[in-house]
C-alpha cells in the first residue's frame, strides 16, 4: 500500500524520512506548547497579567484555536489532496507565530495563539489520514509509535529550549524560532512528501457529501467510543500541560529545575512510544491499549492516594507521573489507531470529526481542572485520576466483549496484512 500511494519514483523519502517528516509536523505543535511553559511568568509581567492562573490561557487558547479548524482542514484535504492543504496550514502557522512575537497586550497575544493553534491543526489531522492512507491496523499503529516517539521528544527538549533562548532573548524570541521551524518544515515537506491520497478516496466539497462523512464518524460505535475516551484521557495530559510550571514553581520550590523536571517526565513518553512499535504487531492493538489504559487509571489513582495523604514529594510527583505519561503514550496510540481503523475511505474527514471533538473536549476538561490550582499539587492529580479512570470505562462500554483481545485474524491473514503495509525495499 505504501508503494502504490507515491506515483513519483524519484521523491518518495525512505521509511527513516517519512517518520522522521512526519514527527516534525507534528512537532510544530509541541514546541508551541511547551516551549512556553519558562517563558509564562515573563510574559504575564511583560504583559501585565494580574492572575497567575490566567497565564495558563497562553497553553489553552493554543488548544481552543487547535480543535476549531479541524473540520476545516479534514475536508479541504480529502478534496484537494493533503500536500497543498498541508503546505497552507504550515505557511498561516509561521505568519501567526509573527504576529505573537510582536503583540502589545494580552488579549492580542491570546488571540494570535488562537489562530496559530488553528493553523497547525491541519498537521494533526494531516498526519493521521496520511498514515492511515498508507497503512492498516496493527501497521498504522507501528507507524504511528515510531511518529510519536521522535515527537515525544520533543517535551524533552522543548522547555530547555525555551529556557535557552530567554537566556539571551526575551520571551517574544521564542515565536521567531517558532516561524522559523515552520519555514523549515514547509521547505522539507515541499520538497520531498509526496500526494499519499488515493485518487478513488477524493470526496467534493458539497455539503451532504460532507454531512454523510461526519455523521459516519459519529454513528460508527468503534470511532465515537474510542474518540470519547481519548477526549477524557487527553484532557489528563493538557491538564499537565497547564499547571506544571505553577507546580514546579510554586509547590515545590524549584524553578530552576523546571527543564529537567519536565524532561524526566517527557521521557518515558518516547521510550513507551518505541516500546509500543515493538509489541502492537504481536499483541493486537486492543491488548496492548486496554492493558495500557487499564494501567493509566491504576498509576493516577495510586498517585492520587499518595497526594490525598500528604505524602507527595518532587521525586515521588516525577516517578509517577513519568510512569503515566509512559502509559499515556501506550494507550493514545493504540485508541487512535482503533477509532480510525473503519475510516480509510473519509480519512480526513474522520480525522478532522475526532480531532475536534478529542482537542476542544480535553481543552474544556484540562482548563477546568488547571484553575482549579490552589497552591498543591492534589486538584491536579485527582482530577487526572478521574480522567483516566472515565477512560477506561468507555473502552469497555466500546467494546466489552473485545476488551483485552488479541489480534482475530488467521495466520495467513496477519501474512498477507504485513505484506499489504510493508515498506518496499528500496524505502527501508
């Protein structure tokens, strides 16, 4: 499949490219997000920001702006193709990322982070159907790990970044940085990504077409139970997003270290995505998610205890919570993978439908537990508990008599999916 999608011989990137491209687009995202996480107390004092907590709408208004357009990009590709569309999106994200750099208030600022956010959901949905126009199942989901593992990197080093450059620079350099990356990632996918859309998957643009797609979306029991619980599970990690400079700054006392806090937390995330690449094809994406998402709602409930009792320190805050983003990483693969597994058809589309619902529901969720911050850790902690608990109730009331499942299909079955998905030589 993936040899027949690239018409053009001489410029279809190896296996190692495309991940690595694909990563970067999705990267766009995570640098805008957690390369200001240092730069939040500057800018609230640069800007004149009374409340501490209303610093967190610089993260929010990302996600807000991120989950409105999604239903704007997934049709528009699934019309046009995904490399021009792509190519749009990328260009808006650098002219706004611009604009923030140069914005006088706080409102203007919030603002341009709404319209970078809706720019650069055109990667998020982009990515997705563009795996999902190359790969099948257990596939997709290997090829989706070995995406967000070079992704999930990115927390790692993001924060640092962010500290770097307001060593010498003010927070608004961080934005320039931002356009840059853009810039490049627009000349890299130019370049080199080939048009992965099936001829006979492109759908016009009339409204009941439209409406068709998206009610598909919806009514289909496997896409709309697996896109709830990835909306109540994603909301736990935006959440983390929003308050961990207010926890490392102001609970436990360590600004300084915020960089490698958040690293120590990041890193598992890509180990667990690696992890995953490894197994999914052997285990089935079911057994691998539900036991993944199964031992999220374990870990944040142990660490809820821990917190509800007074015993939560840095050290016992940064193990547990690395051992729920590894378990995090694990299950948002896998449940990604399952609500677009019926989808191939209206993949942008399907993508853009759960995209929306997934960003603009945990953004709501994650919001209201972040202000909930009353100087602990706990509001945070338990409200992620109970995210990642609701989680894993809706995969069982998806899929009950599936829960845990091991791959279905017949020896020559899984034999001829490998082949179907694999990578031709001449690309690994």
């Amino acid at each position: 499949m993936f040899d027949t999608a690239f018409n053009d011989h001489k410029k279809r990137p190896g296996s190692r490219e495309m991940t690595a491209m694909l990563a970067g687009l999705m990267a766009l995202n995570a640098f805008a997000i957690d390369a200001m996480i240092p730069a939040l107390p500057d800018i609230g004092r640069s800007l004149n920001v009374a409340q501490e907590n209303d610093r967190q709408l610089v993260v929010i208004a990302y996600f807000i702006g991120f989950a409105s357009t999604q239903l704007f990009w997934g049709p528009l590709a699934d019309r046009f193709g995904r490399k021009p569309i792509l190519a749009a999106g990328i260009i808006l994200y650098g002219v706004f990322a611009t604009l923030c750099a140069f914005a006088g208030s706080f409102p203007l600022l919030i603002a341009g982070r709404v319209a970078m956010g809706a720019s650069a959901a055109v990667t998020r949905v982009l990515v997705v159907a563009m795996v999902r126009d190359l790969f099948e199942a257990e596939a997709m989901a290997r090829v989706m790990s070995l995406v967000f593992m070079v992704f999930m990197l990115v927390p790692v080093l993001a924060p640092n970044i962010g500290q770097a450059i307001l060593l010498v620079a003010s927070w608004r350099a961080i934005f320039l940085v931002l356009a840059a990356y853009a810039l490049t990632m627009l000349t890299w996918t130019s370049l080199r990504l080939p048009e992965t859309l099936h001829p006979e998957y492109r759908r016009s643009l009339k409204f009941g077409d439209m409406a068709r797609a998206i009610g598909q979306t919806v009514r289909e029991r496997q896409s709309r139970g697996y896109t709830l619980a990835l909306t109540v599970t994603f909301s736990a990690l935006i959440a983390y997003i929003s308050s961990i400079q207010q926890i490392i700054f102001d609970v436990f006392k360590t600004p300084h270290l915020i960089g490698l806090v958040f690293a120590a937390i990041a890193a598992p995330m890509a180990l667990a995505s690696w992890f995953n690449s490894r197994i999914v094809e052997r285990f089935g994406l079911r057994r691998v998610g539900h036991t993944a998402s199964l031992c999220l709602a374990i870990v944040t409930i142990a660490h809820a205890t821990l917190a509800l009792s007074g015993g939560e320190t840095l050290g016992s805050f940064i193990v547990l919570q690395g051992l729920t983003m590894a378990c995090f990483s694990l299950t948002s693969s896998n449940l990604g993978t399952l609500a677009m597994e019926h989808m191939a058809p209206i993949a942008g589309t399907a993508s853009s439908v759960q995209g929306v619902t997934g960003t603009l529901g945990a953004a709501i969720l994650g919001f209201l537990i972040g202000r909930s911050f009353d100087g602990t850790a706990t509001p945070f902690i338990v409200g992620t508990a109970i995210c990642t608990s609701l989680g894993f109730l809706l995969i069982v009331l998806t899929e009950p008599k599936r829960l845990f499942a091991p791959i279905e299909a017949d020896p020559d079955e899984q034999e001829a999916a490998r082949e179907s998905t694999a990578l031709p030589e001449d690309l690994c």
